[in-house]
C-alpha cells in the first residue's frame, strides 16, 4: 500500500472516529433535553388529570354516601307509616342492593335503567291514601324529602360519570408518554447492569401512571370501598332490624 494511501486510510479513521464520536454527543445531549421536557409535560398533564379525577372520584363517593344514608333513613321511617310498607320497601332495598354486591358492580343502582326510587314512590303513594295518624303523616313527609335527596344524588351521580378524559387528551397523553418512553430508550449506557434497570424501572412508572389514569376514567379506582360496601352496611340494617321483629 502506498504512502498516500496510508494517509487516507488513517484519515478516513480519525475523521469517522471524530464524526461518531460528535454525532453521540448530539444525540446523548438532545435525548437528555427531550427527557427533560417530555418528564416535565408529562408530569404537569398526568398531574393534573389524576387531580381532577381524583376531585371527581371524592364527588362520586359523596353522593353514594348521601344515597344510602337516605335509603336507610327512608326504610326506618317507613315503621311509622306500617308494617306492610316497611316489608315491600326492605324487599325493594334488598333486591336492588343485593345485585351491587351480586355482580361487584357499585353503579347498578345508579343506573338508567333502575327503577329503585319509582316503586319506593309507589309505596308511598299506595299508603298516603289510607294514612290517617300525625306521626304517619310526618313520616311520610320526611321521607319524601328523603326520596328527592336521592333522586338529586342519582342526577349528580349520572352526571359525574360522563366527565370522562376526553379522546384528544387521551392522545396528548399518550403521545407524551411514548417520546418518554423513546427518549429514554435512546439514552447511552453509563453501566452494563444498573443503566437497563434504572430505564427499566422509570418506564415501568410511565406505564402505571396510565393504568392509573384509565382506572380512575372508568371509576374502577377502590371500587369495592365505594359500593359494595356501603351497600352491605345497608342491608345489614335492614336484616339487624327485622330479627328484632
């Protein structure tokens, strides 16, 4: 090989050498401000959705509260008005909420579809004819204040269900979500062992933050505290009560 191309040879490797070696400087530095930016969106956006799902889960919880203090005090207050409306409106109580916590399911009662409020109003209605006492006629009185309390529970509740995340920002999210999940990617290798492990667990974060996100969208976020066992408490009343019977 001659002398000049010796020279080429060592020039083409000390350039190409310097290039990769400048092109990994670039790369390493632009992933590392991509990671601080993507980090920083994705946390103010993620932050901020978990917030203000949490204040609609609080909401949520609120009103199922509210509900079932009202159902309970409807069926205590129903003593005064006769055994047999106690009796159709405990059976009423039972069947509805046994289905809850029959099929883990925390909103049947609260659905379209439910007919829980109307045939407790039908009770009433059929007895209100035939009341003839003070006391029944205050008892009927309070307890249809009770029925419009949970009827307004039931709205508010229906209502709060449709603010859902909507699809645009479902995408913004995700979009943060995967140049996080790039940039990291692209990110050098400072150790063989601790590097993978350390990607590994931060991309595991990501990923959990959006579980989270989707669980509390569908209010499936400690489903059974909200439901299932305010509805036990429920029918446990109602059952402590008739054995007293």
């Amino acid at each position: 090989m001659s002398h000049k191309k010796h020279i080429t040879v060592a020039v083409i490797f000390v350039g190409s050498a310097a290039a990769f070696r400048l092109l990994d400087q670039i790369i390493a530095y632009d992933s590392k401000m991509m990671l601080t930016v993507s980090t920083f969106l994705f946390s103010i956006f993620a932050g901020f959705f978990i917030s203000r799902q949490g204040i609609r889960f609080n909401a949520i919880r609120t009103c199922i509260v509210q509900f079932d203090a009202a159902i309970s005090t409807l069926y205590r207050f129903s003593r005064h008005i006769g055994a047999e409306a106690q009796q159709k409106i405990g059976d009423i109580i039972i069947n509805n909420y046994g289905e809850v916590i029959g099929e883990h399911d925390w909103d049947i009662t609260f659905s379209q579809d439910t007919t829980i409020i109307k045939d407790i109003n039908m009770v009433y209605e059929d007895q209100a004819k035939s009341l003839e006492t003070e006391t029944g006629k205050a008892a009927l009185s309070r307890s249809f204040m009770a029925l419009e309390k949970m009827q307004e529970a039931r709205k508010n509740i229906l209502s709060l269900k449709l603010e859902r995340i909507p699809v645009l920002q479902w995408i913004l999210i995700y979009a943060l979500a995967g140049i996080l999940l790039s940039t990291v990617t692209l990110l050098p290798m400072q150790s063989i062992t601790i590097t993978p492990l350390l990607k590994a667990s931060f991309a595991t974060v990501v990923v959990a933050v959006l579980i989270m996100l989707h669980d509390f969208d569908n209010l499936n976020f400690f489903e059974r505290s909200i439901g299932e066992e305010s509805a036990k408490d429920v029918i446990d009343i109602i059952k402590r009560d008739r054995k007293k019977i």
